[in-house]
C-alpha cells in the first residue's frame, strides 16, 4: 500500500472511491440505481418486446451455421458431408424465414 496525500490506495483504488462506490454517493441520482427489472415493478404494462432485426437474424442464423459446420469438421468422414448439407438446409431455411419476415426474396 502507497500513502497518496493522506488517501491509501488500495489495489490501484482509493479508499474515497470505494466509499463511493459503495455508497452509491457516485450516481446520477436515485434513478440512476434503479435496476431494468425495477423499472417494469409496477401498475404500467411493459414495453412489447421488439423482434430481433432482419440483420440479427442472419448474423445469428450465420453464427450457429459456422459453429455447425465446425462440429461437423470434428465428426467421421463417413457422416461429414451429410452433417454440412444438414446444416446447409437449416441455414437456408433460416434466412427463407428471416426474408420472409422482412419481405423480400418472396
């Protein structure tokens, strides 16, 4: 531990900070510690949730399409080619689906 004018720093924070850290005297008021979960704890419906963009989809649809392929690069050579087309289906069919939602490709 290293003295800063009369302040102890601890692992690199100072005492001040942690106090107000902890203390919450470091907010933007009382609204900034109100939680999301708070914010629905009350008489007011919630907000609809929002479907996920045309973009996300696909990176999402991408994303597990890329994570099966590499599975499928870890199985057998005799199942290898039947997991990729199996993959390759489902990826088609989830962006057939993402397009659809969005209106185009139909």
């Amino acid at each position: 531990m290293t003295r800063t004018r009369g302040l102890r720093i601890v692992g690199g924070i100072s005492v001040l900070t942690l106090l107000c850290m902890t203390l919450g005297g470091c907010s933007d008021g009382p609204e900034a510690t109100i939680t999301e979960f708070q914010k629905y704890d009350s008489d007011e419906p919630a907000p609809p949730p929002v479907a996920p963009s045309y973009e996300s989809e696909i990176a999402g649809a991408r994303a597990d399409h890329f994570q099966e392929h590499e599975e499928c690069a870890r199985r057998p050579a005799e199942v290898r080619a039947q997991c990729e087309k199996e993959s390759d289906e489902r990826f088609e069919a989830a962006q057939a689906e993402a397009a659809s939602k969005r209106g185009v490709g139909t």
